[in-house]
C-alpha cells in the first residue's frame, strides 16, 4: 500500500485565535464570504467573512479576494468540535504577516524535504513528522533551524530523537535517517551568520593612535568601534569577538587607556545592519557639514 502523503506542517491540529496563518482562496460566496485552504493545515478549509476583509470602506470585493491568491490573515476564532475556523484580513498588522510569510517559507522547506523522504523511503509522512519533524520544533522553535543544524553535524541532531514508549529505541531507522540527512545537506545550504560587538576606546597617552592602529576594527564615531566577524558557528562567533575584546583590553590598559563594551557580541540580523549603515551615514553627514563649515570660515578669513 502506498504511503499517506498528506500532513499538517505543525502539531497542534488547529490554529490558534489570534495568530496568523498562510491560505490560499478557493472559492467565493457572493455577498457574503469567500472559503479558503489553511496551506500550513493540509488544506483545511476556513472562512473569510467580506466584513473581515478590510478597515477601510470596500470599492471592490474582486480586489481583496481573487481565487488562487495566496497571503497570511489572522486567525478570528477557532471550533474544534465542529472545524470550524474563522479568519480576518483587516486585523492582521504588517509585522505579523511578515512574520507570518517567513516562517510559512520555513515550514514549506522542512514539508518538502520530509516530504521527499517519506515518498522515497515508502513510509507514512505523518509519522516523520510524529518521530522527526515535530519534536525538532518542539525542541529549536522550528524544525528549520534543526536543519540548519543537520547540514554540518547531524548526530548531535537526530542522536536525542527516540521514541516515546521506549527511550533507548531510535525514533527512525538507520535507513530513514540518511536518507534524511542527505536529503537536508543537498537541499538546505548553511548559512553564515554575522556577529557584532561595540566598543568604546580611549587613550590618552601621546602614542594613543599608534596603539589603537594596529587593532582591525570599524571606526563608528571615535571612541565608539564595531568589531565583526563571519560564522557558520554563532557560539564560535561570539568567543572569537570576546578573546578580541579581551585582547584589545590588556594592550589598550598597558598604555593606561581604557576599553568599555557598550554592546556584548552578538549575532546580528539585517535590521541591525540597516541601523549600522544609517549611524555611519549621519556621521559622515555630520562630518562633511563641519568640513564645508571649515572650509567656509577659511573662505571668510582670506578674503
């Protein structure tokens, strides 16, 4: 008998009120609602009543509601008993359905590659998900980041995975697992991850410049300095930052300066980065300002 395909991507077997989740139209009631599929609750169907549809006044219903589309909405109220599950459009914000795209991506993936193995392995994907895929998000928040994981040292992963009724019994097979885990290295790349720390340098001593020159760090705003560093590793990354940092201490003190970390190292995502780039450019305003101020003064005094 072949095996069942189909699964929800998550454990619980209803979504949560208040929370967002992808759908994709299927059809449309005129007047009153359109019927949509949960993508991340194989396909189970919902409802999205007209009035949920927007806060503003509706010109056009054709233009909130086309069949095929796909987007996040918010979970409105939920029956289990009868199935029933309610959702609003109007009510979800720009950071929820952002979030709510980013992790719907993730799932996808993992659905994918358990997907994958289910089929070439002739196993239930449902009971991937039972012993690998659900525990894993239980465990790291979502089974991507476990995958992630996988990619470089798969053991330390799938080794905890065992089944409920008796511990010491591998939750997959040897078989399962390779198939698995070269499933998760050709499909999932890892990916670096940028790690940042801020430091306040002062030296006062006449050879001060020459003691800071030889230390590789970006120049914010003196004394403000950002170290970074490139991992694979995050626990790497940040160790590497805090020997610098330490380092940096001991031959700045020698010279009777001072070293004050205003951020610990941490890894950093692309908001910080945007933050970063604003500081460095007001600072580079600031000082093109005091420079043509300069120059203009200097201007003054020649003539």
């Amino acid at each position: 008998m072949a095996p069942n395909l189909n699964c929800r991507m998550y454990e619980q077997k209803f979504p949560e009120m208040d929370t967002p989740v992808m759908i994709q139209i299927k059809s449309i009631n005129p007047g009153t609602c359109a019927y949509v599929s949960l993508l991340e609750y194989d396909d189970m169907e919902a409802m999205l009543s007209f009035t949920e549809l927007s806060r503003r006044r509706i010109r056009s219903i054709a233009s909130l509601v086309r069949i095929g589309r796909v987007e996040p909405v918010m979970v409105l109220h939920v029956d289990p008993d009868k199935g029933f599950v309610n959702l609003s459009k109007r009510r979800i914000s720009q950071d929820d359905a952002t979030a709510c795209l980013e992790r719907y991506n993730k799932s996808k993936h993992v659905h994918s590659i358990l997907r994958h193995v289910a089929e070439t392995m002739d196993v239930h994907l449902e009971e991937l998900y039972v012993h690998v895929g659900w525990p894993l998000y239980r465990k790291y928040g979502h089974a991507f980041e476990a995958f992630k994981l996988i990619v470089s040292d798969p053991d330390s992963v799938l080794s905890s995975l065992t089944l409920e009724v008796i511990k010491v019994v591998p939750a997959i097979s040897d078989e399962v697992k390779q198939a698995l885990v070269e499933n998760i290295q050709r499909r999932v790349m890892p990916q670096a991850v940028k790690v940042r720390a801020e430091v306040e340098i002062k030296c006062f001593e006449l050879d001060g410049f020459f003691t800071l020159s030889p230390v590789k760090m970006s120049l914010v705003g003196p004394p403000l300095y950002v170290l970074n560093t490139q991992t694979l590793n995050k626990e790497q990354g940040i160790e590497v930052l805090n020997k610098a940092i330490s380092a940096c201490t001991e031959e700045i003190e020698r010279h009777k300066g001072k070293v004050s970390v205003k951020t610990a190292p941490r890894a950093v995502i692309e908001r910080d980065e945007k933050l970063l780039a604003d500081d460095l450019s007001e600072i580079n305003l600031d000082n093109d300002e005091v420079l043509s101020s300069d120059l203009d003064s200097e201007e003054e005094e020649d003539t």
